[in-house]
C-alpha cells in the first residue's frame, strides 16, 4: 500500500512539473526611451528574484510564465509594468520620471526627502561643474545657489573665493562656511607655503556627486557652534546601478585675461611725463620713441593652457559598491609665473559584511603644487602695481646686459630717458622669470566607518575620519633685480603640518505608526581635535644665485628661523527629532551642545537649539481639484541659534610671546586676557513657500530671512597708562542683522521626445547692518568704515565736485555742503566759487571732518539665470550671472594717474590743459611733485563707481554621438563639447572687472581670465 501511494505522489509531482514548465516561457523584448534603446536597465519578475538586465542595445531575456508580472526600471526614468501574457515578446518605451519629491537631499549626519525637508537647503549636482575649467570647485558655485555669493576677486590661481551665506557672519572673526566632506569637517583656507594656498581646491571636481548648502537656522543647527556662517556639504561619488562602469572625462582650453588697463603708447607717455615737468618748469623726463612696449602683455599670458584628465571606475553587486578615480589638473595662470598641478586619487568603498552590518571606508589622497608671485598691491615687484607703471619706451631684454634683461642695478633700464624710473622699480619680468614661490600640499582625506541595522527601524553608524595636510613651502629672490636686492637675496624653507581628527557615532531611528504617523530621531556624539604647527628655515645674503633649489648650509650670510603650534578641540552632544502627520504637518527640533578648548572654563559649553515646522498645503481637502494646476504647495519656518567659533585659539588667555631686549632673548606680555569671552552668537529665523505647478513643470521657491549675529569679538581700547598689549582687549560687544529675500524657479519651458528647454534662475535681495559698535564709536580701517546703522565696511571719503575749468585745481564739497578747491602750485586750499572761478583768495580746508559715507561695498541683489537645451544628439547650455547695488572705490584707477616718472592710464589725456582746453572736466592739471594732493590719497567719489553687472558665465555646446557609432566603438556614450567661461561682461565700470575688489576697494589686482576649452566625456 504504501510503495503504491509513493507511484501515485511522485507520478502528480511530474505531472504538476511538467504543468508548470509548460506555462514557464522565456520572455525577451528590448526596453527604450525617446533617444533610443537603453542600456543597463533593470528587469524583475514582481514577487521573485528573478531579474535581468538590458544588454547594450536595450535587450533583456528572462524567465516568466503567463499572467506574471514584469517591472522595468532606470535611473531618471519612471517605472513601469507589463504583464506576460501569450506573446513571449514584451517591449516598453519608459519616460523621463519627475522625481523632485522624491529626491533625497543629503543634510547634517543623514539625509532626508526633498519633500519632508523644512529648512531652506540648496542642492547642486556635481555634473554642473564637473566639466569647468577652474583651480578650485566653490569658484563655480557662483549663481547658482540662492542667498549664496561667492566671488574670485583675482586671476591668481590658488586665491580662495569669497564665500558669503546670506550676507556677513562678523566683523572680526571668521566669515567662511564650515564645510563638511562625506561627513568630515574639512580644513578650509590658506594651508601654508608661499604660494597662494586655497584648501578647497584640493578637491577634484569630477569626484563630487553633489553639494549641498544648508542656509537657515533649521538646517545648520544640527552643527551648533560652527554654523554661524552656513554649511556647505559635499558627498563624492558611489558605485551604483549593478553594473561595472568605466568614465574617462577630459578637457584642455586656453585662459586669457578678460582685459588689459588702458595704458599709454610710447608717444603720448612722453608728452604726459614731460608737461608733468614743465607744469612745474623744469626740465624733461621722457625721451627716445625706439620703443613702444607693452609691459602687460610682456608678463601676461594670452593663451595659458588648461589640461584635465580624470578617470574613475565604478560598480555595485548586492553587497559590494565602489569607486575609484584618479585625476590630473594642470593649469597655467594667467601671469607667467603661476601655475597649479594637482593629482588626485580616490576610493570609496562600501561593502555589507551581513544583512545587519555594513562597513565602508572613503579615502582621497591628493598632491596640489602652486607656484606663485608677488601680488602685493603696493609692492615694487607686485605683478600689476609694477607692469602700469613701467615705461613703455624702454625695453624688456637688453642683449648686452650680462643678465639678457634690461636693468640697471635694483631698477629696471632707463633706455634713452632722462631720469629712472620713479621709485627705483625692477624690471618685472625678470623678477617673474627668476624669483620662486612655491607650495606643495600633500592631503590625505580618510574616513571609515561602520553601520549596524539592529531593526528595519534602528541604525547605528560610527565613523571615524583624519584630514592631514603636510604643505611644504619654497621661496627664492634674486639678489640681483627685485624683492631681493635689498637683502642680497633671500631663501626659505617652509614645513606645515595640519591635522584634523574626527569622531561620530551616530543613532537613527525611523518609524512609521498606524500609515500616518512619520516620526524619526537621531542622537549624536562626536569629538575632534586639531593640531597646526609650523617652521621655516633659510637666509639673507646668499654666496651665489647658484643655491636657488633650496636652503643649503653655509650658502647665505643670515640665518632666519621661527616656528608655531597650536591645538584646539571640541567635543559635542547633538539630538534630532523629526515628525510629519501624514506627510501633510511637519515639525523638526534638534539641539546641540559644544564644548571647545579655545574658550575659558566657565564658557566652554554652549548650547544651540533650533525648530521648524512646515506645511503642504497641497495635501489639504480643499485643494482636491487643482491637482492638474498646483502639483505641491508647502509653507515653512524655522528658527535657531546658532556659533561662530573662527575667533582664533584661546583668545580668552593673557598670553606671552618671544621677544629680544638687545641682544637678550626673553618673553614679554602679548595678549591681554577676557576670561567671560564667549563664542559669537547667530539667531536666524526663516519663513519660506515652496510651490511646484503643472504636474511639476514649474517649480518656485522663496525664502524671507533675519540673522542677528551677536555678541560679535571687537577689541575694546583701553588707557595707555595700563601698558596693555595693542592697547586693547577682546569683548563680546557687537552686533550685525543681516535681512533678506530669496526666490528661485526652475521651469520646464518646453518638453517633447526631441526637444527639451529648462530654464533655472534666481535672485536674492540681502541688506546688511551694523546695529552695536563699542560704545557705538565708529571703526576705520583704511578706506573703510564701521558705522553703526550702515552696512559694514562702507567707504568712507570726500565727495568730488570735479575741476576748476579757469585754473584745472581739483574741487571737493565740505561737510556744509560747500566748495573748496586745492591750489596744485601751493597745496592750500581755497574756497571755490562757482560764479567766480578765479578767484583764490579766500582760505579754507578739507579735514577728516569733511568725509562722509560714500559708498555701500555689499551687493544689495544678485542671481543668474540658466538656460539648458537638448535637440536629439545635441546639449546647450548657457548661464548669465548678475549683481549690484554697490559701490567700488577703484584706487587702481587713481594710480593710474600718479604724477611721478611712470606710465598712466589712457584716462589721464583727458586733464586740464588751459581754460581753453579744459580737458573731461573731471581729471585736474597735472605737476610731477603733487602726487598725493592732485589724486588725494583717501577715498572720494572721484574714483567711485557703480560695482553693478551681468556676466556670460558659461556657455557649453555639446554633442553626443549616435548608437551607430558608439557601438562600433564598443562604448555606451561619447560626448564632445566645446565651452567658453566669463565670455562677456556687461557693466559700466571702469576697471578690469567688478568683481577685483578686496572691501570694495580695487587696488591692483591680477586680471580674471577668459577661458576656452574643448573636451570629452566617454564612458565604458
């Protein structure tokens, strides 16, 4: 009985096997889009791990039986579903999915979802910049995000941007934004050398998936005593789409400067030079017209090179994610002798261990060398200060000089003049071709870090991470011309060493309760440590130009050596919580508290609080109906308080120094000692609305802002008699208010299978104020004024009338509102009436009494708009950039009408001659001995100007080559663009650009640079 029932089971469990192999089909189709097949896309049998993927012509083959169901997916497209029915053939065309909603934006210690965000966060990706021609990636993000305003005031390669976050952060302390690399807070800034240094830029491009700016209080609380000056998070690139994939990107260009100072020929140098002389009667300068050079285009380059190549190697299995890259940059500046060289190589690895732990490691190592210049804006040897004023008809090279370059002893060569050049300046180009300044950083960016998953709903993550910088630094002057003459030539070797160590342990929890309720928190713990020190060793007096590769015993006459350290650390307890109602009601709180070593004990810990709550009015009942017009609409508001701790170490400390009395060495009091200084304080509160219409094809978003920074460091003077070091101490004593408005729009202007036009843009209006001052005195720094009431670093000078047209004596307003002229021959000043020009009879003065505020430095409103077009193979971008509202005191334009043996600016023809020929009316008459008092060395209205502008700051036009032609080539993409950067400014401005000013003050600075470049993107 029983061996029969064993023949009847095993003869139904063949039949049913044979039933089911019979439904059981090989199912095959190919899987498209508007373009064309696509590659790579995921197939699976809903229900079963039975998954496939497409091959390179979009084909796929799987095992399936009638009546299941197929999913197909892909990055950026949206998923879709078939069901197997008696055809074996299943083919889809997928479209292009809108997951803005959907996106996952990457925020302090996690991420979150786009839609379930209540703070303001702008997010970059890295394929907007990834392709620039730039010494450093933040240089690009310009315009690009609203509420952020970043600006290169130089064309000197290794120059750190400008970075401002809804307006200024302080007065004296630290401005820049903490940034955080893959979770690392990273070392910002100049890293040592001699050499511009700009950390930052040894970041590769190419390596950055995406950046995140996080603004307002609700999003940087979460960061506590760091955030007073904004976030900027970078997350590098990951191995991802199950597949192996090989990217080769690269670019070369030429760079160019934007434009040249109008300087004079030869011919009108002379006549210039020589009425300078006869306006005083005597006798000539200029003489000789065998020449006529241009000394800007003698040390500026017209066509530096621009070289990128970067390769990376991604992937990813069910357990194994990874990328690898390497990268080479090499760029030379647009003066001779700068230049940057930057290899880099990266490893990101993610690897699940078991379905409970996973482990992974990020690692980035880097090598940057800049060589540099003198760009000291009233150097002898700065590259612009001296190139304007060196005359144009005596030559670069002079064959029979031993050296081969036209000077004479510190000076460059007089040719046939009748005088040297004033002030004794060197011939620039030999300075360029024969001092060194180098930098050479190398960096290892490191983290590791492990992953627990105790429960769908409880994750743990603790990371440990080293940022460690070792630059070393080279300087060499030539005795014979230049920066060394007057110390018969000078050498240095420089070592910093910068490390940073970081801890995180992190504790997630997310939860969902009855389909409704969305709640998640987190905790955190973390500590890190820093360590900076510095020595430099070298000489003056050097035995021969021969030692100029480095410090060699017994090669110089003067030993010099010093060195530096410091040490700061923080250690920091953080929670969030997070929870939405049916993700309808959003309400964040998070709270942090720091202690740091750079304060004293009683102020050591701080505690930062922030809250926000939103809204998406969208969801509610009574918008049912307009669903097809307004796709999501959400209110939100935040509010935090917020530190700054850039304020320098242990400033709280009385502190001692070396110092020599004679030829004692000894110590002597330093620093005078605030044991109740505190960290500097931000309150910022925002209100914001987040609009999307027409199922997302267009999307707004607008922010309203107030930071109020407190308790700002400023140093309080203090009584002479009490022998105090600089005569004051530190306090907590300032205030600034930042105000503002932000409004961005990305709109889909036109979608079809062939044509595609998005247009993204934004603009932000910012005002910024200084409400407390000590004792509410106003501060001068230079040209620059803190007032309370006014926008900080305003300009502060005397306003220009213009000039005398009976004797060309230059005319300012007083205080009353009078006129006053300065007499050239006597340097005295008389009343200037108007009606009776000639008149110089009457006394009068101009005194610091007679300044007022003439000029705001900060831009009252700035954006850009970007315009993205594809047409079937083709992509074409193109991106304006657009700031205002400030003032620019253009000194440069003042030195180049200096009445000393230099060359001037073209503007300078326009002087008073006679009452005959009064010239433009605005530039004075000329004498070679009244250099400071015809161009008054202050600030006035003479020189300033409106800093408004719009720039061409990108254009790209590329292609990307059909199927046909890739498949011969066995690749999936091939893509050729050519691309012009900073093509087109349009200001009225005077200067070389508005945007070279240091404080609103242009003095002298290295031209921004045109450039052209031509690349490839290729991928495996």
């Amino acid at each position: 009985m029983r061996s029969k029932f064993k023949w009847i089971f095993s003869l139904l469990l063949a039949l049913s096997m044979q039933f089911a192999f019979a439904q059981e089909k090989t199912v095959t189709g190919t899987v498209s889009d508007a373009t064309g097949p696509i590659p790579g896309a995921n197939v699976i049998v809903k229900g079963t791990n039975r998954s496939a993927q497409t091959d390179f012509d979009g084909k796929y083959s799987i095992k399936a039986s009638s009546g299941e169901t197929l999913v197909f997916s892909f990055v950026g497209m949206k998923d879709m579903t078939a069901n197997v029915g008696a055809s074996s053939t299943v083919n889809v065309k997928m479209s292009q999915a809108d997951n803005t909603l959907e996106e996952v934006v990457v925020v302090g210690y996690g991420t979150q979802k786009k839609k379930d965000v209540t703070g303001s966060i702008t997010s970059i990706k890295g394929s907007a910049i990834a392709n620039l021609a730039t010494p450093s990636f933040e240089s690009q993000l310009a315009g690009r995000a609203a509420g952020v305003q970043v600006t290169t005031n130089s064309g000197v390669l290794g120059q750190a941007p400008v970075i401002r976050i809804r307006g200024v952060g302080s007065i004296s302390s630290g401005t820049f934004p903490l940034v955080v690399v893959d979770g690392v807070p990273i070392f910002t800034g100049d890293v040592g050398g001699y050499a511009n240094t700009n950390a930052l830029g040894d970041i590769n491009p190419a390596d950055i998936e995406s950046t995140e700016v996080l603004k307002d209080g609700s999003a940087t609380a979460i960061y506590g005593s760091r955030a007073a000056n904004g976030v900027i998070l970078i997350t590098t690139k990951k191995g991802k789409g199950g597949r192996f994939t090989a990217n080769y990107n690269t670019y070369i260009g030429v760079l160019q400067p934007v434009k040249f100072l109008d300087l004079l020929k030869t011919p009108d140098f002379i006549t210039i030079s020589n009425e300078k002389r006869s306006n005083r009667g005597v006798s000539a300068w200029a003489n000789g017209t065998t020449f006529n050079t241009d000394w800007q285009k003698a040390v500026l380059r017209s066509s530096a090179l621009q070289v990128d190549h970067n390769l990376s190697l991604s992937g990813s299995t069910d357990k194994t994610s990874y990328y690898f890259s390497m990268g080479y940059n090499n760029q030379e500046g647009v003066a001779l002798a700068n230049e940057q060289t930057r290899y880099n190589l990266r490893g990101n690895v993610d690897q699940k261990i078991r379905p409970w732990l996973t482990i992974g490691t990020n690692i980035a190592v880097s090598r940057t060398t800049n060589t540099g210049l003198n760009v000291g804006t009233n150097s002898l040897s700065g590259l612009m200060f001296n190139a304007a004023r060196q005359l144009p008809n005596t030559p670069v090279f002079d064959p029979t000089n031993p050296t081969g370059y036209n000077i004479s002893g510190p000076s460059v060569g007089q040719g046939e003049n009748f005088s040297i050049i004033a002030n004794n300046i060197p011939n620039i180009r030999y300075v360029l071709d024969n001092n060194v300044l180098r930098s050479k950083i190398d960096r290892t960016l490191a983290s590791l870090y492990a992953n627990i998953k105790f429960s769908n709903s409880v994750n743990f993550k603790t990371q440990a991470s080293v940022d460690a910088i070792g630059t070393e630094g080279f300087t060499y002057l030539n005795p014979i011309n230049g920066d060394g003459v007057g110390v018969a030539g000078l050498i240095r070797n420089d070592f910093s060493n910068l490390t940073r160590w970081n801890v995180q342990n992190v504790l997630s929890y997310n939860k969902t309760f009855g389909e409704s309720h969305n709640v998640s928190a987190t905790g955190i713990y973390e500590a890190q440590q820093q360590r900076v020190s510095n020595f430099f060793a070298g000489g003056n007096g050097l035995s021969s130009t021969f030692f100029n590769q480095n410090v060699i015993s017994g090669s110089y006459t003067t030993p010099i050596s010093g060195g530096s350290l410091s040490e700061n650390g923080i250690i920091s307890y953080a929670a969030r919580l997070n929870y939405n109602y049916k993700e309808k009601y959003f309400v964040q709180g998070s709270i942090r508290t720091d202690g740091i070593s750079s304060l004293p004990t009683a102020n050591k810990w701080g505690t930062f609080p922030g809250v926000s709550a939103g809204w998406t009015v969208s969801k509610e009942n009574f918008m049912s109906g307009l669903e097809n017009i307004v796709s999501d609409f959400k209110l939100r508001a935040s509010y935090a308080e917020v530190g700054n701790v850039n304020i320098g170490n242990y400033p709280y400390l009385g502190l001692y120094n070396n110092a020599k009395y004679a030829d004692y060495n000894g110590i002597a009091y330093s620093q005078a000692g605030n044991d109740q200084l505190k960290w500097e304080t931000s309150l910022k509160t925002d209100y914001g609305v987040d609009l999307s219409l027409f199922s997302n094809r267009l999307k707004l978003t607008y922010d309203y802002f107030i930071n109020n920074q407190n308790g700002l460091i400023l140093a309080v003077p203090q009584p002479i008699s009490l022998g105090v070091p600089g005569n004051s101490i530190s306090q907590n004593i300032g205030a600034l208010r930042n105000t503002g408005h932000e409004l961005s729009l990305d709109f889909d202007a036109f979608r079809g299978d062939k044509f595609t036009w998005n247009i993204n843009a934004n603009v932000s209006f910012v005002k910024s104020e200084v409400v407390t001052l000590v004792n509410g005195q106003d501060i001068l720094s230079g040209d620059n004024l803190l007032r309370e009431g006014e926008s900080p670093n305003s300009i502060f000078g005397f306003k220009y009338f213009g000039v005398n047209p009976a004797n060309g004596n230059p005319v300012y307003y007083k205080s009353d509102g009078s006129l006053v002229q300065g007499n050239i021959d006597t340097q005295a000043y008389r009343v200037f009436n108007p009606a009776n020009p000639t008149d110089i009879s009457v006394a009068s003065s101009l005194t610091a009494a007679d300044k007022s505020i003439i000029g705001n430095v900060l831009p009252t409103y700035f954006g850009s708009i970007i315009n993205t077009m594809k047409y079937k193979n083709l992509d074409f971008t193109f991106m304006f950039r657009f700031s205002g509202g400030n003032k620019i005191f253009n000194s440069t334009r003042r030195e180049g009408l200096g009445q000393n043996f230099n060359n001037n600016s073209t503007e300078i023809l326009g002087r008073w001659q006679s009452a005959a020929n009064p010239g433009d009316g605005w530039t004075p008459r000329l004498r070679d001995d009244r250099e400071t008092f015809i161009n008054i060395n202050q600030a006035s209205t003479r020189f300033l100007e409106n800093g408004d502008f719009v720039k061409l700051d990108n254009i790209t036009l590329g292609y990307s080559f059909g199927r046909n032609f890739i498949e011969k080539l066995n690749i999936d993409k091939f893509r050729f663009y050519v691309q012009g950067q900073n093509l087109l400014v349009i200001t009225k401005y005077k200067g070389l650009d508005p945007e070279m000013e240091i404080g609103g003050v242009d003095l002298n600075g290295t031209p921004r640079t045109t450039i052209f470049t031509m690349g490839l993107n290729v991928s495996f």
